[in-house]
C-alpha cells in the first residue's frame, strides 16, 4: 500500500508524503486529493481575473459618470492592472514553495478585496485626480498575480503524464473570471444597488452605479478565502529554496517558452481589456461592446481544449498551427477595421481568442514535458538519480509555469497601450494590429525552430520526442 497521507494538523493541512506518479497511490488516494484542491483554486483564480479585469469594463462608463478622461488616458486605466498584474506573479510564483498552497490561495484571494473596495471610493468621489484611479487600477493587478501560484501550486499535485487537462481547467476557470466580469459589470452598474449614482439627467435617465461593480466580488471573495481554508492542502513536497528556483533564470528554455506565451496568453489578456474600449471607439452604435464578454468566454472553455491536445499530438505541433491562425486572424482583423465591418470585426476576434485559448493550454503543456526530458536525459539509468531528477524537474517547471505567466501578462499592458499610442499618433487603433503581425511571426518561427526541427530538438534534450513537446 501506498504511505498514508500524513497532515500535521488540522488547522494547518500539510500533506508529508505526495507521489503522484506511483501509480497506486495516484489512484487509492492522490486523485481525490488533487481533483479537490483544483476545484477550489479554479474558483479563487476565477474572482483573481474577475478583479483583474474590472476596469476594462468601469473605464468604458466613466465618461457617462461624469469623469472627462481621454481616449488614450482610458486605455492607459485599463493597460495598468495587467502592468502591476504581470510584475507580482514574480514573487507569486515562488510564494507556493515558500508559505503552501492553501496558505497563499488564502491571502491572495482576500488581497482582492483592497482593489474592490479603492474602486468603490473613487467612483462615488466626482473630484477624484486621474493618478489616484491609476493607483486603483493597479491595485487590481493584484487579481492577475493569483494566476502564477494558482498554476505552480495544481502542477504540484498531478502525475506528469496528467497534467495537461487538469493545468488547462484551472487556468480557464481563472480565465473565465475575464468573460464573467465583462458580462455582469455592464448590467450591475445600471441597477440601484449600493449608495447614491453617478451621472444622468435630473429625472434619473442614464444614471449609474458604478460602486457595484466592485462591491459585488466582496461576498464571493470572503467565501473563496473560507472554502481554502477548510478543503485546500499545502504540499510539503512542494517546499524548496529560493535558490533552488531561481536556477530556471539560466535555462533557455525558460525563455523561449515564456515568449511564446507572450504570444498565446499575452494576446488574451490584452485583447481581453482592450476589446470593450475599442469596439465602443469603433462601432459605438452596433451594441459591440455589449458582446465582448464572448471572446473571453470562447478562449477560456477551449483552454482545456488546447492541454488535451497537446497531450495527445504535441504541444509544439498545437502551438505552431495556433500562431498560424493568431497571424491570419489578425490580418483579417485590420481589414474589417478598416472597411468598418461589424461582422468581420466580431469574426476577427472569435478566431483569435479561439487561438489563443488552445495556444494558452498548449504552451503550458510543453513547459513540464521540456524540463522533464532534460532533467532525466542526464540522469543515467540509476533509479534514485532519475527520481532526483523528476523532483527537481517538478520544481523548476512549476517555477517556469508562474515565471512564464508573468511575461505573458505583460501583454495586458502593451496590447491597450498599443492602441491608445496608435489612437493617439495616427487618429485609428489599428495601425498598432501591424506590429503584433511581426511578433506573431517570430513565435511561429521560434515554435519550428526550438522544438520541431528534428536535430535541433534532439541537440537540445535528447528525451524531448519522448515527452510529445
């Protein structure tokens, strides 16, 4: 029989022993396990993107409250949080190893109560200075930093043959939290909820509650923090110097991959905030904005999608034809800007978001198989050096995974900036869509050249075939 589970005490739930590959202890005890901390994280990241995202919704409203921002200052408000976002998964990502997983899914969800509450009192305060909503904005990057130890935490607890689908559900449950927000937000701020309004005419048309676009996640967030408390386990397999971690900043392969997820989960953020504020620019009077929560939606349900069929084909293989699509969708995406098609712009973005969910599960789905092939392609035969090498690939790709979630979430930022400066300089949003064309390119370039050319691959980690990159 497997080791028991072995949890030091109720109030703190440390699991001792954690072997997901043996097989029997996967299936008498390690499943159930790892099956019930993945559904509580998947709700916690859920409310860390719904914050996330919060102002890519409110900033659509704010001139209709009566707050006389600009076009490019608006995108500039919704591109902080994924700024703010994308630099605290740094020390997100090595927070796991360091405090557990339960633990730190506890703190992070109820941080995002800081966010929430800073944006109800600046929308109820008329004379509030532009910086102090900047300064909101990126505290709700606080919402994106859960995403990096929600992922390095749920890489912990599956066998490596199985972490495909498991790490695609947890991130599209988070990455749900985007579609939800852009769904819910725009009919809560018209509804008398909380406190006084904001904006409209004496007879009270056109008035808005803006406050309840933050006060609603605060009941969800309190009930996250207690449901981490009583169902989720930290790892004490999982624990491990920063030191040990740190060694991921020399590996190559650590940035090519987080490049590439620049490219997949980079463009989702980013399209994900800026999509409300351009279709309100673009196409104010066709209800487009009303429809953007269905791009989210669409990238997120297929993000499983994309680990499974990494699992199945190989992630590079997933990855190349999803850059391929991502470069046609947006080609087609500046032409229907610029013949002002509705259509085509709704069409435009389907396909990318649909890309860029499979592209999201894909890329991850390489980074353990990678760090494993080269962990073990240097181990020998012996069985305690090849078991020394599982635990340290485990590790480092469970810090690569928060490491490449970082550079990712930068692309929340440069994407709105992108069409605010282009807004700004040439008077159209798209002149920037020609920039993502050529960093497009340079992913699927990089996908073949890294990790499906034969003799580079095989120069690079001999094992790599084996482990279906």
């Amino acid at each position: 029989m497997p080791a028991a589970l072995n949890i030091r005490a109720r109030t703190r739930r440390w699991i001792e022993h954690w072997d997901p590959d043996n097989e029997e202890f996967w299936a008498v005890q390690g499943r159930a396990v790892a099956r019930r901390n993945l559904a509580f994280s998947i709700f916690a990241e859920s409310l860390g993107f719904s914050v996330w995202l919060l102002w890519s919704v409110v900033a659509v409203r704010l001139p209709d409250a009566g707050f006389a921002f600009s076009t490019s200052q608006l995108f500039t408000l919704v591109a902080v949080p994924a700024l703010v976002g994308a630099t605290v998964r740094f020390p997100y990502t090595f927070a796991v190893a360091r405090f557990g997983g339960r633990n730190w899914t506890i703190f992070s969800v109820l941080a995002l109560a800081v966010p929430c509450l800073a944006l109800v009192g600046l929308v109820t305060s008329p004379g509030a200075p532009y910086w102090a909503f900047l300064v909101a904005a990126g505290l709700a990057g606080l919402g994106g930093g859960n995403f990096a130890s929600s992922m390095a935490n749920i890489s912990y607890f599956y066998p490596e043959g199985k972490k495909g689908l498991p790490l695609g559900l947890n991130a599209a449950g988070g990455n749900l939290g985007v579609s939800i927000v852009q769904l819910l937000v725009p009919a809560l701020v018209v509804l008398p909820l909380f406190g006084a309004p904001q904006g409209g005419s004496q007879s009270g048309d056109g008035q808005l509650w803006l406050q309840n676009a933050g006060l609603f996640w605060i009941p969800f967030i309190l009930v996250s923090a207690a449901c981490a408390w009583l169902f989720m386990d930290n790892l004490a397999t999982a624990q491990s110097k920063f030191s040990d971690q740190a060694v991921i900043v020399r590996r190559p392969h650590t940035w090519v991959m987080s490049w590439l997820y620049l490219g997949t989960f980079g463009s989702f953020i980013g399209f994900s905030a800026a999509l409300p504020l351009l279709a309100n620019l673009r196409f104010p009077d066709s209800g487009a904005a009303g429809l953007v929560f269905l791009g989210p939606l669409i990238g997120s349900l297929v993000r499983p999608l994309g680990g499974a069929l990494a699992d199945r084909f190989g992630g590079a293989r997933v990855t190349l034809l999803t850059f391929a699509a991502m470069l046609v969708a947006v080609l087609e995406l500046v032409a229907a800007l610029n013949r002002g098609s509705y259509a085509g712009f709704l069409g435009a973005f389907v396909v990318l978001f649909l890309a860029t969910g499979i592209g999201n599960g894909s890329t991850f789905r390489m980074i353990p198989s990678i760090f494993r092939a080269q962990h073990l392609s240097s181990a020998g035969d012996a069985l305690a050096a090849r078991e020394r090498a599982t635990a340290s690939a485990r590790r480092e790709s469970a810090a690569v995974l928060g490491f490449a979630g970082a550079i990712g979430a930068y692309g929340g930022f440069l994407i709105p900036q992108s069409f605010g400066m282009a807004t700004q300089i040439t008077g159209n949003p798209q002149s920037a869509l020609f920039v993502f064309v050529g960093f497009y390119l340079s992913c699927l370039v990089l996908t073949w050249w890294c990790y499906l050319r034969r003799r580079f691959a095989v120069r690079a980690a001999p094992s790599l075939a084996a482990a279906r990159v």
